[in-house]
C-alpha cells in the first residue's frame, strides 16, 4: 500500500525555512519510510495534550506533526521543524 504525503501550506513554508539539508532528510525519510509502509503510525508516535490525535516523527533534533487519515491513505504534514520550535503554536 502507498500513502499519499501531502503537504499543509505552513508546513511548507517551513520546510522551504529549514537549512537544505535537513529539509532533504525529512523529504527522503517521508518518501522512502512513510510513504512506502503498510502502517505509518509504527515510525512515529501519538501526540498528547492539545495535539491529540496527531502524530510526531523524529528525525534527529528535527520533528514532523502529521495527521494520519486511514480512510484517505493520506499522511498530512502539518509542522515541520527543529524540537524546540515546532510543538508551539499550532
């Protein structure tokens, strides 16, 4: 099964912010790992708190807030960013 990666525009233009490198290794991690995998939900982890329902994946110091939506075989990026920044204000 293939999941369709889909992009929400802020988090596009986050990933367009993100130095060049980072940004490649979240598009190579969400092309080759999430896209690719019967069940997304096994590379990630469910969000808790105000974020409930979401999911984060970790790609060294940098994480990807999705929605995962089973009935569409879509995974929506939301946030894309450094740890440090990426769980505020969403």
């Amino acid at each position: 099964m293939t999941w369709e990666v889909k992009f929400d525009p802020k988090a596009d233009r986050e990933l367009d912010r993100l130095d060049p490198q980072y940004a490649r290794r979240i598009l190579s991690f969400l092309s080759k790992k999430i896209a690719t995998d019967e069940d997304p939900k096994r590379y990630g982890k469910p969000l808790h708190g105000n974020l409930a329902g979401l999911w984060k994946y970790r790609i060294e110091n940098y994480r990807i807030i999705c929605d995962i939506q089973d009935e569409k075989i879509v995974v929506l990026v939301l946030r894309a960013g450094h740890r440090s920044k990426v769980y505020g204000g969403h």
